[in-house]
C-alpha cells in the first residue's frame, strides 16, 4: 500500500511537470518514451525481445506516428501500417523456423495500439489547442486512474463478488461499481477546478481564456470511459497470465511496469479524441 501510494505521488508529479510544458515538444518525448517503454515490455513479456530487427521496426513506427506532423499522419497513416506489415512479413520470413504468425500479428497489434492511443492525445493538443488538449488528458488519466483507485480501495474493503477470477482475481464487482463512481465524482471535481482555474488565471502561458465545460455531458460519459479502462487493465492481466509474468516490469514499485501503469488509459484515449470531433466537451468563453 504504502508503494503504491509513493510511487502514484511521484507519477502525479511528472504528469504536473508535463502539463507546465504541455504546448512544447516534451508532450511527445513524454508519450514516445512511455509508448516504447510499454511496447518493450510487452515483447520481452511474449519472448520477442531477442528478435532485434523486429522490435527496432515496431518502435520505429510507434516514435513515427507520436513525432509525425498531424497532416503527414493523416495522409501516410495507412502507408506506415502497410510498411510495419511488410517488414514484419520479412522478419517472419527470416525466422519462419521459430517465429510464428500469432507472435507478429502479437507485435502488430500491440504496436498499433500503443501508437493509436497515445497519438490521440497529441491530436486532441494539436487539433484544439494546448488548453482544450490538456483538458482532455485530464479526463482520459482521470476516467482510467480515479476508476482504478476507487475500485482497488473499494474492492479491497468491500468486495464479496469476484469479477472475473479467471483473469484477475482481485477484481470485485463492488470495485468495479466503486471505481466508476469515483471516476465520475473525480472528473466532475477536475472540471470544477479546471473551470475556476482558468476564469481566475487566463491568460497565463497557454491557458488562453476562461471555458465552459458541459459537466453533465462529462460525468454522462465518464462511465464508459471507466469501462474501457477496465477493459484494458484485464487485456493486459490476460497478456500477463498467458506469458506466465506478474507485471510487465518493476520501475515503478507497487505497479510494476510502464505498461502496467498505463493499460487503462489505452482504450479511453481513442474515446474522447472520438467524442472531440464529434461533440464539444469544453468551448472558450
């Protein structure tokens, strides 16, 4: 416990250190380094660390698709994958006599999300500014992190009813119903306080203006997004006990790894680039 606490203090204070230079290029160094952290565990966790070429193109493509300009992305994206492709195809060739077909679709599915995820929080910068971007990744590490808090604490003084003992048996349905709680009354608080923050201090460095935020449509969707965190924490349990390993690593004590740090916020991050576009979390006034 007291790890855990220690451990989430110290990554609190590199996430405040990012969000202080969050309009500069360290918001990509940040996500480019934590993404191939992330894919680096996950291949030594499938044995496929040793196989050089193919590892150096997957982190490749992942420090592409964070460094890349937007309209490059948006041109080439599909360019890149099929280049990812082909060369893993070469790779396979190469050691067809030991590497197997589940073990490159393994290294092209991880690699894609890694990327995919963490580049919607660059889109979300780029796309509406660093004020509305950092709003956005305070709902997506809130929804992932203030669901996996709350059901651990939940979960640990009151759960009864496991959730899925096959793949993590610590995860009770009443941690589960707590954690998306929390989430929701976590994210209506980041928003109350990022409102007042801004009325009171724009314009400061990038916080250009005083904003409205739609609450209601927040804590509407903030369940979802808590889902979506839970259902990549469980991905990557499945990951882990199907390769035999208790964590992805162990930099992060009472965590483990970069990957078992950031499995939750995989699948949010593409939902509230998608919600984005489509409808308006948060407008200057």
């Amino acid at each position: 416990m007291k790890e855990r606490i220690t451990t989430a203090a110290v990554g609190l204070s590199v996430l405040a250190l990012v969000l202080v230079f969050f309009d500069t290029i360290v918001v990509n160094i940040a996500a480019a380094g934590i993404c191939i952290l992330a894919l680096l565990e996950l291949f030594k966790a499938a044995g496929l660390i040793r196989y050089r070429i193919l590892t150096g193109i997957c982190c490749l493509f992942c420090l592409l698709i964070v460094f890349s300009h937007l309209p490059a992305v948006s041109n080439f994206f599909s360019y890149l994958c099929y280049l990812l492709v082909a060369g893993l195809f070469v790779v396979l060739l190469r050691h067809h006599d030991e590497l197997k077909v589940e073990q490159v679709s393994y290294a092209f599915l991880m690699s894609l999300l890694l990327s995919v995820s963490f580049y919607c929080l660059i889109l979300m910068k780029e796309q509406g500014g660093a004020q509305v971007g950092m709003f956005y990744l305070l709902l997506v590490f809130g929804s992932a992190w203030w669901s996996d808090g709350g059901a651990y604490f939940v979960g640990t003084f009151f759960g009864k009813h496991k959730l899925c003992p096959g793949i993590s048996p610590k995860k009770t349905v009443e941690g589960l119903v707590g954690g998306i709680v929390t989430a929701i009354v976590g994210n209506v608080l980041v928003c109350l306080a990022f409102q007042e923050f801004c009325a009171a201090a724009a314009p400061l460095g990038y916080l250009r203006s005083a904003v409205s935020i739609d609450i209601p449509a927040v804590a509407l969707v903030t369940p979802l997004a808590a889902l979506l965190g839970v259902l990549g924490d469980l991905a990557a349990s499945v990951i882990k006990r199907q390769h035999g390993i208790k964590d992805f690593g162990h930099i992060m004590p009472g965590h483990g790894g970069a990957m078992d740090r950031f499995d939750s916020v995989l699948f949010v991050s593409p939902l509230f680039y998608f919600i984005f576009n489509i409808y308006p979390l948060i407008l200057a006034i």
